[in-house]
C-alpha cells in the first residue's frame, strides 16, 4: 500500500508512539523525514535518531523518543500544515508563533529544512511543513 503524504505518516506514528508511551517507533526513512527529525533532536523532543541504511531493505528511520521524570510526554502536540492538496506558503514576515514562542514551526526553504525562528534570523520565507508543541 503506497502512502500519499510520507511526512503525515511520520508525523502520525510519532503521535501515535508518544500517546502510547513507547521508548521508540521506526519509522521508513527519506531525506526530509531525517531532517525533521534532526530538527526534533535539536529543539529538544526527542531523545535520539538512528538511520539504518541495509542493502536487502529500504532505510529505516528509528526515532527515540524523549519523556520527564515521571513518564510525562514532551511532545504534547503535533500537527501537519502543507498537505499534498494545500500547500501552505509563508513570506518571512508572517512566519506563525507557536504558543507565543514555546512550539516550534518546522518549515521546508530555500536554505533547507529549518525552524521558523532560523527562517527568520535568515530573512527568509518557505512552505510550513508542520508545528509542534
């Protein structure tokens, strides 16, 4: 079965793995999707990411994921905003806060995948991939 938006399935796996409570989801692994995640280990979401590239297999994106002391999700929300049917475009003047700040906005430039307060020390505007909180 073929997947038409990889990145909402990624986004959904991790979603569901975190309201589950799991230690780490695998996820197949691409390009973006290991740049998001690498996104998500520098902001502070997860724990870790490991690609496996095998060569009877395609790669394997394996996400650990990150909890406080007491088992508490860090990752309370995330959300895809450019789907494949609307894709959402943002001019570096109107990049979104998330809870004024505390989320973080991932979005696809010219400059690569970035964050949207990277996008905006850089001056620059792209497509809002997704938002987490």
């Amino acid at each position: 079965m073929s997947v038409t938006d990889p990145v909402a399935d990624m986004l959904t796996r991790l979603r569901n793995a975190n309201n589950a409570r799991l230690d780490s989801v695998i996820i197949p692994s691409s390009k973006l999707k290991t740049e998001i995640a690498k996104i998500l280990y520098e902001e502070g979401y997860i724990n870790s990411y490991d690609v496996s590239d095998d060569e009877n297999i395609n790669s394997i994106l394996k996400i650990y994921l990150r909890y406080n002391k007491n088992k508490t999700r860090v990752i309370t929300g995330i959300k895809r905003i450019s789907k494949p049917g609307l894709r959402v475009y943002v001019e570096k003047e109107k990049i979104p806060k998330i809870l004024g700040g505390l989320g973080t906005v991932i979005m696809s430039t010219s400059q690569g995948v970035i964050t949207g307060k990277k996008a905006k020390e850089l001056g620059v505007g792209g497509e809002v991939i997704c938002k987490i909180w």
